[in-house]
C-alpha cells in the first residue's frame, strides 16, 4: 500500500491563480482548524515579500447547501467594517464563499476573539475602489492577482448587523 501525499499548501508566493479548489479548501480548513484550537484568529496571518497580514474568518451560509461554511480571508478592516476581496489569488473564477455571501448576505466575523454579526453588499464605483486602496494597503498582493485576470475583482463590504 503506497501512501498518499498530502497536497502542498498554498503559499504566498505560489501563483495561487492555479491553485485547484480542492487545495483551497484543505489550506481553509486548516487556517480554520488552527484558529479553533487557540481560540483567536491572531494565530493565523499570511506573509509575502516582507508584509504579513491577519486573517479574519467569514461564517457564511452555502449558497446551495445552506450548511455552514468558514472561510478565512485578508484583515481589511475599516470604522468598523470590514472588506472581503473576491480575489482567488487572481484566478478566472470567483471563490465560493463569494457566491455564498451574495446569496446570504448575512455573516458573522470572528477577528481577533471577537465574533459579531454583519450584513454585506457588493461595492462598485469609488466607494469600490476606497475600499480597493485599503485592501491593498493591507495585502499588497491583491493588485498582483488584478493583473491575472480579466474579471474586476468583486469587494463586499461587511457592516454590521442591527
């Protein structure tokens, strides 16, 4: 019986734009299961050419399933809002978990060892590319994975619920 190599994760200087979905996931889970067992999502952060960066987790509503899915995504957080960048390390596709936020659009984001409630919208025109700048700012990559593909990079900004 041979065994079964464990996939590469995905690292920050990798094209991630070719990344299969299967290697998302297990990485997400992962990151996920890390920031489970120390109770806080400052255990996880990605780096890439000298700028590292946290991580929240989105708990989203599956688009099709209705199960619950987390995802962790990029830090961009602004007045109490935060941002969720659509990006797929610049693949031709967007990530599942955006399709799960257009269609419940309510989610819940753990920073930190803080979970609270939020409502996103999909941003577009200036306001888009304000919140463009900050997530930039916070990932410099994300203008990297603009130049892979010729869809605009959805950004969803998560306000808080109520």
């Amino acid at each position: 019986m041979t065994q079964q190599e464990e996939p590469e994760q995905p690292t920050a200087d990798m094209d991630l734009s070719v990344l299969p979905d299967e290697v998302w996931v297990q990485d997400q889970a992962r990151l996920v299961g890390t920031a489970l067992e120390t109770g806080t999502t400052e255990s996880i952060a990605v780096e890439y050419g000298g700028t590292k960066t946290q991580l929240v987790i989105l708990t989203t509503r599956g688009a099709r399933t209705g199960r619950t899915r987390r995802t962790p995504v990029i830090r961009v957080e602004h007045d109490g809002c935060y941002a969720a960048v659509a990006s797929k390390g610049g693949a031709p596709t967007s990530p599942a978990w955006y399709h799960n936020l257009v269609a419940h659009p309510d989610v819940e984001v753990w920073d930190g060892t803080e979970t609270k409630a939020y409502r996103a919208r999909q941003v577009h025109g200036d306001e888009r590319q304000e919140w463009w700048d900050r997530a930039v700012a916070a990932w410099p990559s994300y203008d990297d994975y603009r130049s892979k593909t010729d869809r605009v990079i959805p950004v969803l900004v998560l306000e808080p619920a109520g």
